[in-house]
C-alpha cells in the first residue's frame, strides 16, 4: 500500500491535484473537507456542528475529523493506497493517523508539502467563490483560514520532516506543471497504474 499525505493551506491546490493523482495511480480519495461538506448538506448532528467552525474558518475538533477517516479508511479494505487531502491538520490528526495505519500494518510513505504565495491563495480561492458555492470562500472567512493553517496546520509539517517524509513542492506553476513536480516524487515509490 501507498499512502500520501498532500499537505499546503487553503487554496494550494490540494482538492485539485488529488483528481489528478487518484486517475492516475488509482489511489483512493480522503478529503475531511469534502466529508464534512457532504454531512453539512445531509445536515447530519455532526454536520450541523462542524458548520459552526467551518463557517468561522476555524478547525473542526479532532475528535470529530479522526472518527470520519478511521470509518471511510474501512470502507475501502483493498485499496492500492490513500490520498489523504486536507488531514491531518493538526499534531494530534498526524498521531492518530499514524496510529490508525499501524493498526492496518501500513504507514505514510510520503508528504508532499505545497507552497504557494499568500496573495495567490486569496486569488485562487476569490475566484473559485465566485461560483463554488461555498459558505468560505469569502474574504474574511479565507483570511481567517489561512491564519489557522498557520497556527495550527503548518507545524504538522515538522512532525513529518523529522520523519523523513516530506518533500516541499513549488505549486504557483500552472496546474499540469504542478502536477508533473507531484509525479517525480510518487513515481519514487509507485508507478502509474
Ligand atoms: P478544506 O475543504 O480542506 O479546505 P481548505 O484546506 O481550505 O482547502 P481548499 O479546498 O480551499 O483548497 P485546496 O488546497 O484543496 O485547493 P483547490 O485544489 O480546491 O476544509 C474546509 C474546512 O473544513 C476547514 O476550514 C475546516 O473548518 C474543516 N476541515 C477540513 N478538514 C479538517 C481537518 N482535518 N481538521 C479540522 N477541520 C477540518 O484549489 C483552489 C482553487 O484554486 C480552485 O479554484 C482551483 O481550480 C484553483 N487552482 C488550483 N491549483 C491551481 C494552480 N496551480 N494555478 C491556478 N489555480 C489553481
């Protein structure tokens, strides 16, 4: 099994490449983003709760995210490997996942870790506003986002770099070359399917 963590702030191009990756190497798609969302519109009790934060621009409780992935890694018994797309986020998201992965005898090989410029982040995610439909997409809440990665998000990547897993991608270059940077590190440990 593969298992990737694709790790930046808001707007970094996470969601995006995912699509790319996943078609390519035939890996299953995790996003807490999109867990969330999906519970938000099913207006479910943990959806209900977890749009307070997100409606903030704040981190929903671990509690509530590490749950959602142990059950959505069990679906999938057979999987090739993970994509894991906005988790973890926190140090205690990073120790439970590596938790939950030793549980199933298998571990993050790697994380690829997007830098993008901040005034790019703000561009991107006014633009993809203009027609998502979603409630943070706006600029005080993306502002307070991007704040939050960096108090809470950002030193997880220190967790995998003392692990000798992370690798730092440029990801301001169009969305192909991005992606071709993104290939080079994988193909080290998986070939396309
Ligand atoms: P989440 O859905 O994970 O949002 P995010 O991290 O803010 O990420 P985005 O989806 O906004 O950006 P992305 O990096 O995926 O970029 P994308 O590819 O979409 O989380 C939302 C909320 O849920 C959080 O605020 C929090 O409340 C909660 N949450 C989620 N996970 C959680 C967790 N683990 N713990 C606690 N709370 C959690 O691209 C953005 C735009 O840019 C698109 O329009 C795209 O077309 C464009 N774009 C992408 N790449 C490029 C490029 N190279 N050049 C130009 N445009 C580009």
């Amino acid at each position: 099994m593969f298992n990737l963590v694709l790790f930046g702030p808001p707007g970094s191009g996470k969601g995006t490449q995912s699509e790319n990756i996943l078609k390519t190497y035939k890996l299953q798609h995790i996003s807490t983003g999109d867990l969330l969302r999906n519970e938000v519109s099913n207006m479910t009790p943990l959806g209900t709760e977890a749009k307070k934060y997100m409606d903030q621009g704040m981190l929903v409780p671990d509690e509530v995210v590490i749950g959602m992935i142990s059950s959505k890694i069990d679906e999938t018994p057979d999987a090739r490997g993970f994509i894991f797309d906005g988790f973890p986020r926190t140090r205690a998201q990073a120790e439970a996942l590596d938790k939950l992965l030793e549980f199933k005898n298998t571990r993050i090989q790697l994380v690829l870790a997007l830098e993008v410029p901040e005034e790019d982040l703000i561009k991107r995610l006014l633009g993809r506003g203009e027609t998502s439909g979603r409630s943070d997409d706006n600029l005080e809440v993306i502002t307070k986002r991007i704040k939050e990665y960096h108090a809470k998000t950002e030193p997880v990547a220190s967790y995998y770099q003392s692990q000798g897993k992370l690798e730092r991608i440029a990801g301001h270059h169009p969305i192909p070359d991005t992606f071709k940077l993104l290939c080079k590190e994988i193909n080290n440990y998986i070939l396309p399917a």
